[in-house]
C-alpha cells in the first residue's frame, strides 16, 4: 500500500529534549516536505527536499533541522524543543514535477507534539 | 508572496443540500496549480480536488466541484448533497511549478464545516 508513515503519531517531552520525528514513503517520490499546522494559521511548510542531498527552508525553519540521505526518509529533527514548538506536524511526499507538471502531495497521518 | 485567504472559518448545512466554500487568492504569476484538501477529525490531510490554471473548465471529482475564476483570484468549492462523512476542516492550497521542482504548497486558514442530520 502507498503510504507515508510518521512516527511517533503522539510524543509529550520537555524542553530542550532532543527528538526526531521520522518520516518514510514507499512510492519512490523525489518530493518530501515537512509542515506544521497550528489553530487559526493552517499548515505552514517548514522544509522541503527535492531530492536526496537536497533540502531547503520553508516559510518557518527555525528551531529545526531535517537531512535527506535516503530518498525514501526525510526526518525532522528538533534539537532543543521549545514550548512554541508545541503543534501538529505533517510530512508529505509527491513525485517531481515533469514537464511542467505538479503532482499532488501525500500527507502522513500527523504527529502531535507537546513541548512542556 | 503568494497567499490564500479563507474568508469563511465555520460554516454549517443540513445534509443532502449544496453549500460552497470560498477560498481567493493573490499571485503574479499566470501558471499554478490549485487544490482543495479535506482534514476530518482523524486528522488526515485528503486530496479532494485540484485545478490547473491553464485549464479554462472547472473540475469535477463526484459530488465536489470547483468555481474557477481565474480574473478574480478565486477558487471556490461546491459540495452537492452533502453527507455526515463531510464534517472537516477544509483547506485551499496553492502552488506553483518551478522548472522540474514542486514548490511549497500555501494554504488558506481552514474551514471548518459541519454536515447536520
């Protein structure tokens, strides 16, 4: 079954804990990206990779890393979690785009994050 | 930027009617891609619906279709006899193709709808 899995689905820590959320797709997409969605904002984009090697900020990086050595995982990683980090967190991968054109984006199932 | 606004946060309507969601959004550019994602309470982030820009006839997938108003920067989604199963947050994302790369996908704020028996 085509899938990307995220996992933890739930994690409560404290600050300054270091955690990873991982995130693996089976349908060999180039495109992985990471999101975080907060009540009133939607879901902002945090990093993308369009390849392996590749990754670049989104439109609130700070406070984490990701690394793309596979092409099939693209981990988030949050090296001293913050209260404000505290959010729901999505990954999604997608084909490259050929000729043009856009292929659509396959969520994961979300990971909820509380940082106490 | 780019950016898309959900002027509507909640909205509510009796099962088997039709409502609409609206979703407007501001970009320079002349090619995009549209989308309209579904989160219900398990929180899944659903493909519903997209619409490429270059594409002058609205899209349909089954009971949801799409106003297309590409003047006036619009994308709304209509629901036709609507059904418990569509109580969700509902998204309006936008995104634009670069060369061979995806570029982020913008989303609106949500809306929240509610299907009442």
């Amino acid at each position: 079954e085509a899938q990307v899995t995220q996992n933890p689905r739930y994690l409560i820590t404290v600050t300054g804990k270091k955690l990873t959320v991982t995130c693996s797709q089976n349908m060999n997409h180039e495109y992985m990206s990471w999101y975080r969605q907060d009540p009133g904002l939607g879901l902002r984009q945090i990093y993308y990779s369009m390849n392996v090697e590749v990754t670049d900020k989104g439109d609130v990086p700070e406070g984490y890393k990701v690394s793309r050595k596979e092409k099939r995982n693209f981990p988030l990683i949050l090296e001293s979690p913050s209260p404000n980090q505290t959010s729901l967190y999505f990954c999604a991968s997608s084909l490259g785009v050929g000729q043009g054109s856009v292929q659509p984006q396959h969520f994961g199932d979300g990971t909820r994050l509380s940082i106490l | 930027a780019q950016t898309v606004t959900q002027s509507q946060p909640e909205m509510s309507v009796q099962e088997a009617e039709t409502v609409t969601l609206s979703c407007t959004y501001d970009t320079s550019e002349n090619n995009y891609y549209l989308f309209w994602y579904k989160q219900p309470p398990s929180r899944q982030m659903i493909l519903v619906i997209r619409q490429e820009a270059y594409k002058q006839q609205n899209a349909t997938e089954n009971r949801f279709s799409v106003n297309f108003q590409k003047a006036a920067k619009s994308f709304s989604l209509k629901i036709s006899d609507s059904q418990l199963g569509d109580t969700a947050m509902y998204f309006c994302a936008f995104m634009i193709p670069l060369g061979l790369g995806n570029t982020p996908l913008v989303f609106g704020k949500g809306t929240r709808l509610s299907v009442i028996a």
